[in-house]
C-alpha cells in the first residue's frame, strides 16, 4: 500500500518534519538515476531514523527563466508527487518559482531556508546544482556552511550507462530520436502521458478509426510518429491497449502537436476526460500520405503491429 505524502507549498513545515533528510532537485522523470539517490536516502533513513523530504519547484527554474521552453517536461506535477510516493517519502515542499524567490541570494537560502526553517540535517544535492540569484551558489557553498549550519551535504555518484550519465537532458532526447525503448529502460516503466480528451475535428472518425485528442501541453515532444500503447481512464486501474499518432497530421496540413489515441475493442464518451498514456514501442515515424485510402492502408498495418505489443 502506497503511504500518504504531505504536501506544503511553502517552507512552514510541521516540526516533525524538520531534522529530516532533504532531497533538492527538479527530479524531472524520476528516472534510475534518481531512483539510486532516493534508495540511499532511505538506507540513511533506517540508519539515523529520520524522515525522508522532497524539496522542488514549480515551474521548473529553466522553464522559468526560458519563456520559449514550452514542451520540456518528461512527467508533469501530478505523476512526480505519484512516483515519489512509492520511493517512501514522507513530504514534499513544491515551491513556487516565481520572480521574487529567483532573486533569494545563496546564502539566505542557505541560512534562512535550508537552516531555519527546515533545520535540514542530511541534503542531498547533485554536484550540479545551482541556486540562488543569477545561480550564484553551488555545492561548494553548501560545504563551507556545514559546521555552522549543523546540516551534511550528500552527492551521490551520479548513475552511468555506456559512459553518458541516465538525466533528464538524456532522455528528453532520447525521446526525441524515438528511442523509446531506451527511455522505458531508464524509467524503469513506461514514459506516459496524462491528458485531458478534447474535442478535435474527428478525422480518424471519417475515415473509420475514433480517435480521443489528448493536447499534451508542456510535455517534451517526442519524436512525431506512430506507438503501441496502453492507456487508463482517470481513477480506474485497467489498462487497455491501444495505437497513438504523435504528430502534425501531415496528411492533414495540421500544425498543431497533437496525440491521437485509438483504443481496441472500446466503446464509449471519453471527452473531458483524463487519460493516462503508456507508450510501449515506437511503430514508425510520421510521414504525409498521397491519399486517403494510402493512409487507412497503413493505418491497418500499424494497428496489427501495435495489437501484437
């Protein structure tokens, strides 16, 4: 049974929760890398029998800082705060990242957040990392307060595969080159979306294939084409199998990213609601055909390769 999680918007944290293990990070995807840091937390956690807590922001700081960063995100707020839950996490501070806390100098986050108000113990922090306005601190700075600030910094050795580090920037582009079995690998499970169908100009209707439009929002794009998946309605534990065109519609003229779910042997309204999408395998990339009857032809041969997944 997955435990509940107490979620707080701000730094006013119950005392319970102070002298804890602290995890700082956007933990975008909460791939394997991420999945090493959280199972040494929690080795440090029966070892000094401390709580575990999360600390990330909301819009992620590079989102923020980059406007034009639109489709960015592996996972959105809802499936991280879902994943952290099973890496036995006891509460999670989502901040808002706005204006005014970008302008926080370093050592006020150090002082006044990290030390007073969280009273931090354990902080686990990439090597990486940058806070603080115009990201004037790092991890050495962390270091120098140690002492004074009764806290230790933890940097776990980050997790290689074929010599590249498993990140959130490596599998974004992964998932941009359709090497989506990778992705699923790095994960650990099947990369998803959750979408809410909207009404679209029913095309696959017409041409005798429903399918829901699911707008995907700021999710990283991966690459146009054509996926096996396997797709759950909001609140419902089933999986049911599916094909989805991820794409422009080329065929089409469209313009717009938009995924397009046909669900096998289903029935029924799906407009307003949420599904989740889990992307199995990657069939073919995205491709403009000649004609109509051009594209139901293929159409058939990607739903027999997708049935078979």
């Amino acid at each position: 049974m997955v435990k509940s999680v107490k979620i707080y918007n701000n730094f006013n944290i119950n005392n319970n929760y102070k002298n804890s293990i602290l995890l700082i990070g956007n933990f975008d995807g909460l791939h394997l890398g991420h999945q090493k840091l959280f199972r040494l937390a929690q080795d440090f956690k029966k070892k000094y029998s401390l709580k575990i807590g999360v600390l990330t922001f909301e819009p992620m700081p590079k989102m923020f800082f980059n406007k034009s960063l639109i489709n960015f995100r592996i996972s959105n707020q809802k499936q991280k705060i879902s994943l952290l839950k099973k890496f036995n996490v006891d509460f999670v501070i989502i901040k808002k990242f706005d204006k005014k806390f970008s302008k926080t100098k370093s050592i006020n986050f150090i002082k006044q957040i990290l030390s007073k108000k969280l009273k931090a113990k354990f902080i686990f922090v990439s090597n990486n990392f940058r806070f603080g306005n115009k990201r004037e601190g790092n991890v050495k700075q962390l270091m120098k307060y140690e002492t004074l600030c009764k806290y230790k910094i933890i940097k776990p050795i980050p997790l290689y595969q074929n010599r590249k580090v498993i990140s959130s920037t490596l599998i974004r582009k992964l998932l941009e080159n359709g090497k989506l079995n990778k992705v699923n690998k790095f994960l650990n499970r099947h990369w998803s979306i959750i979408g809410k169908v909207i009404k679209g100009r029913q095309l696959g209707k017409k041409i005798g294939f429903p399918t829901a439009n699911i707008d995907i929002n700021d999710y990283v794009v991966a690459k146009p084409g054509v996926y096996a998946v396997r797709v759950k309605k909001q609140n419902s534990k089933k999986f049911i199998k599916g094909i989805a065109n991820l794409g422009y519609r080329p065929t089409f003229n469209q313009k717009k990213i938009l995924l397009e779910v046909h669900l096998f042997n289903f029935s029924g309204n799906l407009y307003n609601k949420y599904l989740t999408v889990n992307f199995v395998k990657f069939i073919r990339k995205e491709k403009k055909f000649r004609d109509l009857n051009q594209l139901k032809k293929q159409i058939k041969i990607d739903l027999q390769k997708a049935k078979k997944k």
